[in-house]
C-alpha cells in the first residue's frame, strides 16, 4: 500500500527549478564524473616540445644524407637550419632542393613531417580550450545511461561508512553517486572514483541531476534529522520504487523518517549507546561486532544466492555461519520456523571471512 502526500508538497516539488532539462554545458560545475589522472597543461607543453625537437631533428638527419641535393652543400647546421624554417613554415627561401630525389623528399617527408609539427605544438592549446566541450559530452552520456545506481546523500562519517560498505560488497564506484554541498567532501568523493552532484539534496532540481527516477537504491545520511526527513520525502515522491535507507541520529525520529517513506531506518545514537554500554561490560562482544561491520579484514556479514545441493537443507547445518534467510524480498531469522528449511531462490544472510588487503610491499615477489 503506497502512502499518500500532501498536495502541498507535491505541488513545491513540482515548482522546483528542474535542471534536467536544462543545457549539459550548464551542469559543468554541478556533475563531477571521475577520469583518468590528466597531466597539465606546462607538462603537455613540455612533452610535446620535446617530440616536436625530436621531429625536427630526424627531419634535419635526413636532409644531411642528401647534402649534394640543394642549392649548396650543407653542413649538419644547415640542415638543422632548413629543418627548423621548413617545420615552422617560416621557409625564408636561401637554401631550397634542386634535385628530383630532394624534392621527392620534401613532398612525402618534410611536408607531413611540417603538418605533424604543427599539431603538436597546438595539440596542447586546443587539448586545453576543449576540455569544458570534452566534460560536456562525458556528462551528456553519463546523464543518458545512468541507472540502477545507488545515491549517496550527504558525504560526511556516515555516507563515508555507507560507500565503504557498498565497495566492499563489491559495488562498482562509478555506480555510486554523492550529493553534497561540501566542495571538500565532493573532492574526497571524486577521488575514491565516485560520480558526484553539488548541491542540496533536499532540492528535487538537484536530485533530478543525480538520476533519481533510474536509482535503485538511496542513502539518506546528511547532518541532521529534518535535513533527512526532507530528503526522504523528495526521494520518495520523485522515486516510488527506489529502495531508501535513511538515518536518524535520534530514536524518536525514526517514526518521521518511516511516514516520510523511507524503507529502513539506522539510528545511529542509540546504535552507539548500545555499544557503548556493551563495552563496559563484555567488551570482546563490541570487538566482534566492529569486526562484522568492517568491510575490509576479519569477518563481514554478506549475502548470497543459495546453491542448487542447499535445496531443502536446514540452514544451520550448512558450512557457513547463517544468520537468516531471505525470501520474496522478506527476512527470516535463523530461529523462527520459517527458516528451517531452505527453499528454491532464497539467499542466505551469512558471516563471511573477508582478506585484507595485501601492502604494494607484500605483494612484490621475493628476490
């Protein structure tokens, strides 16, 4: 059964500024899509300077082997002097071939040898002066095939830990997108290779940039609680299937955030006050527990797919730890009767044994 709106609010995210229909060259300073490490501009400069001298030099070699081919015999000077105004095009007329075999060489070596010159010494110039155009098509194509991706509002400790858990769990970074309206946290973001949207995610323009009608899946995690309630009813009135996780810092929010339309709820205060009072007393219960919820060494809980032999068994007798089945979308646990015996399409809550990740020095062979 869908929840039902406001008129008020659908009607103020109706009036919302919609950016999606607006010019892509306009969403430069909005949409961040993660690229290759480019090199800049003075290295290009350099680069290109040293092949254009390499060029120039070559060019210069092969005028020198036909020295009896111009106007005068040349020294290996003037060769490199007719190399450099013939490249350059500047070509001052003193020293010209005359044979058939010098200016066979000047019409299929010199002349694309002077067009490649010229490339690359405006090659960086125009790499440069096209980058914004080259931006524009990356975000026009990232805009028209964007979907199934999960949403990240808010970049702060708690959407980190929530991109954390989605690499881990083998989620792709360029299928992870971050709002936030932090310069700083989108350059964090950008740098871990995730697609990034500047702006206020209670804004229905701003979620539009971020492909909110194609997501699967968003996590909700600004700051605050009502910045959380707003998001929630924006995702949920632009994104009626979209899965929302959203979290509170107070418990007696979770109610808000649940009527908002949000389908789970992590309150993260009263999750750390559990935790704290575990530790007081059993503290290797809150070690073990921090261990399942770090995705990168130790155990982690995960899910997976049931295999074809599992068909019937009781999922406590199975070689891994289960915590409990889902089925048609619904959790059982390990303890209640519906979970004793494991049916066709269930997959299985389970503790997994994850592998840290090995140091560039450990993996390097011994010598």
């Amino acid at each position: 059964m869908r929840r039902r709106y406001p008129f008020a609010w659908r009607d103020r995210v109706r009036d919302d500024v919609d950016r999606s229909d607006v010019p892509v060259h306009t969403l430069l300073d909005v949409i961040t899509i993660p690229t290759e490490e480019r090199t800049t501009p003075w290295a290009l400069i350099a680069r290109r300077f040293a092949y254009a001298t390499m060029l120039m030099v070559i060019v210069a070699l092969i005028v020198y082997l036909d020295t009896d081919g111009y106007t005068e015999p040349l020294t290996f000077i003037d060769a490199l002097y007719y190399s450099a105004v013939s490249l350059s095009t500047t070509g001052y007329g003193d020293i010209t071939p005359v044979t058939q075999d010098a200016r066979l060489v000047n019409i299929f070596v010199i002349t694309p040898a002077r067009v490649a010159f010229l490339m690359l010494l405006v090659g960086t110039t125009l790499s440069v002066l096209t980058e914004d155009s080259r931006k524009t098509l990356q975000i026009q194509q990232w805009r028209r095939t964007v979907r199934n991706h999960t949403i990240v509002v808010g970049y702060g400790t708690k959407g980190r830990s929530a991109v954390d858990a989605l690499l881990a769990g083998d989620t792709a970074p360029s299928s992870i997108v971050v709002i936030d309206s932090d310069p700083v946290a989108l350059g964090h973001a950008e740098k871990r290779g995730l697609v990034t949207v500047h702006g206020d995610g209670t804004k229905s323009s701003v979620l539009r940039v971020a492909g909110i009608t194609r997501a699967r899946s968003v996590v909700v995690a600004p700051s605050s609680d009502d910045t959380a309630v707003l998001v929630t009813l924006s995702v949920r009135e632009m994104a009626p299937r979209a899965m929302i996780v959203a979290s509170a810092r107070e418990s007696e929010n979770q109610h808000l955030l649940m009527q908002s339309g949000a389908d789970s709820v992590v309150v993260s205060a009263e999750t750390t006050g559990r935790l704290l009072g575990l530790a007081t007393v059993t503290p290797p219960v809150v070690e073990m527990m921090e261990d399942l919820l770090s995705p990168d060494e130790g155990f982690a809980v995960a899910e997976r797919p049931i295999a074809d032999d599992e068909v019937g068994s009781n999922p406590r007798h199975l070689a891994d730890i289960v915590l409990g089945v889902v089925r048609s979308g619904e959790l059982y646990r390990i303890d209640v009767p519906e979970a004793e015996t494991v049916e066709p399409g269930d997959r299985l809550l389970y503790v997994r044994m994850t592998q840290p990740q090995e140091s560039p020095e450990a993996q390097k062979p011994s010598e």
